[in-house]
C-alpha cells in the first residue's frame, strides 16, 4: 500500500469521524445516537467488553457484549486517522505498514475504550429508575437535539433529584401537521407517547406554538 493511499485512509477516517457529529448536531440526523443520557447507542454481541463482568460470569459461551457507541466511534476514527497522519512517515516497507496500522487501531480502540468507561457509560447509568417511560406522559422536556419531521431527536428533562435525563424523540404523528417543520433546539415541548418498545418519545410543541404547514 502506497503513502499516498495510506494518507487518502487516514484523512478520510479524521473526516468521518468529525463531519459526522457535526451534521447530526446541526440537522437532528442520529439525533438518537448522539444524544447522550439515555439510550444513546447500541449494544451489540462480540468478544470484547469494557468494564463489564469476566467472560465466566457472563451467562455465554464464548461472548460477551460490547457496548456500540456512536459517539465512542466517532472519537475512534478522528485518533485512528491522526494517528496515522503523524506515523505514516515511518512506514516505507510493507511490514512497516501492517505495524503502522496495528499501532493506529490500538490507539483508535483505546480512545474507545477509555471514552465509553469514563463518560457514557457513567451517562448510561444515570439513566435508570429515576424516571421510567412509562411515566412520561403528560411531562415537560427541552429539545436539546433539533427533532425534524420524520426524524429523530433528543429532549431533556429534570428527574425527582433535579438530574438532567435525555430521552430519544420524534414528533407526534398525529399532530405534526399543526407543528413547524423542525422543532429548534431549546424548545419546550410535552411528552404525548412513549413508544416502550424502540425506547423513544412523541412529543408536540406547546399549543400556543402550533403553526400550519
């Protein structure tokens, strides 16, 4: 693989991982995925976890979970590419480059690593019993990620302690045509639904707000 490839991956990688979360931060897009707090990302089955019980008590033979982040990856592919922009001068034969990219992939699951124990992991478990889903209902929340028509937001609210919580949301199907197109960051909104199945809310705009599209 020659430099100029190497450097092409690299850049690429850096790109991704910051254009990313910046458009859903700006458009709503995977609002659910960046939304920190509550249900923010996925978990999904492999033979890694951080922090999580040994593999004899995990209840599986041969895997246990590991957490997918959005945000962890993203954090992930912005290191692996610096990483690799900084070293690729050091990789001119060919097993200079597999330890290259070796070296660069440790660094890109280390930040993941340290980024899901140190912080989302804290943030998961803040999200728990202080308010269940199904006592949202007729609650007031903030939109703190912009929830567009047909898309995925996030909203905060404050539980019986005074913590922020954030919740997944869409707006109300059934009266998103007396909404504005986008719901701003900010915004107050109430709760109308929960879907408990996919873990979100449906919420509407105040009805002093409602405006006909």
């Amino acid at each position: 693989m020659s430099q100029a490839t190497l450097i092409y991956v690299f850049n690429l990688s850096v790109i991704i991982g910051v254009v990313i979360p910046l458009i859903s931060a700006t458009t709503g897009w995977l609002g659910g995925l960046f939304g920190g707090g509550a249900d923010v990302g996925v978990e999904i089955d492999s033979g890694l976890d951080v922090g999580s019980e040994p593999l004899a008590n995990s209840g599986k033979s041969g895997l246990i979970p590991i957490p997918f982040d959005a945000m962890c990856l993203c954090l992930a592919l912005v290191v692996f590419g610096a990483a690799g922009r900084a070293l690729v001068g050091f990789a001119a034969t060919t097993a200079q480059v597999i330890i290259l990219i070796t070296v660069c992939l440790g660094l890109a699951a280390a930040s993941y690593a340290a980024l899901y124990k140190l912080l989302i992991k804290r943030l998961r478990g803040n999200k728990a019993a202080a308010i269940s889903y199904n006592n949202l209902c007729g609650m007031s929340a903030t939109v703190t990620l912009v929830i567009s028509q047909g898309g995925m937001g996030t909203i905060s609210l404050k539980d019986s302690t005074g913590a922020a919580i954030s919740f997944r949301a869409k707006m109300d199907k059934d009266l998103m045509q007396y909404m504005p197109k986008t719901i701003p960051k900010g915004e107050p909104v109430v709760i109308t639904a929960v879907d408990e199945v996919n873990k979100y809310c449906y919420v509407a705009v105040y009805q002093s707000r409602f405006k006909q599209n």
